[in-house]
C-alpha cells in the first residue's frame, strides 16, 4: 500500500470511478443496503473512506514520514514539478486537489447505475 499514492495518480478518470464503483458494490454487500440507499450514506454509515481519500491520507502519511525522517535523502522526496507531457498528474499532487484529475467529475455510479450524489 505504500506505493498506492504512486499508482493511483497513473490511473485514469475511468479506472479511478471503477475503483469507486467496486469499493460501493462491496460495501453495499457487506451491510447488506438496499438499492435506494445512497452510497456517501453507507460510507458515512460504516466509516469508510472513498478511495481517493484513503490514498490521499497515505500519500500525506508518506510523505510527511518522508519529510520528517532522519536521512536527509528523502526530505523533499517527488517535489512538485511541472506537469509531465501526457498531463498525468504527480503523486504529491493528491495532497493538493480534490479530485485527481482535472477531467474527473465526481460522478460514481454504483451497481446499479445511479449516481451517488
């Protein structure tokens, strides 16, 4: 999981709104919710992050692990550079934005394809 910050800022808008719709799905399983039951209800409900916030409080984790860490080595570690060609976004960019990617709009569908907000 250390590496999650990494991985998740190579993911499209498209496999981060898939990573969300399963993490909905098995939530909406586990408590056993029925299909009317909003999916920011059930994650409040049992306390569970999305997953852009768990990997943004890793990413914060890491790096503060990092910045404040006896070798003088990985102070300052992945500082924030211009933006690479293909406009992925960089990994100390999660602590930032709210969304990942510009071009995410927020909008998870779960299983049943509504729209959780």
């Amino acid at each position: 999981m250390n590496a999650a910050s990494a991985w998740y800022t190579l993911c499209s808008a498209g496999q981060a709104r898939r990573l969300q719709v399963q993490q909905n799905r098995c939530l909406r399983l586990i408590v056993r919710a029925p299909r009317y039951v909003r999916n920011d209800v059930i994650h409040r409900d049992t306390n569970t992050p999305t997953v852009q916030e768990y990997v943004r409080k890793l990413a914060r984790a890491m790096f503060a692990r990092a910045d404040n860490d006896a070798c003088i080595y990985l102070h300052g570690i992945a500082p924030l550079h211009a933006r690479p060609p293909e406009g992925r976004p960089l990994p100390r960019e999660l602590l930032l934005s709210l969304h990942h990617n510009p071009s995410y709009d927020g909008d998870v569908e779960n299983d049943a394809g509504e729209s959780s907000d």
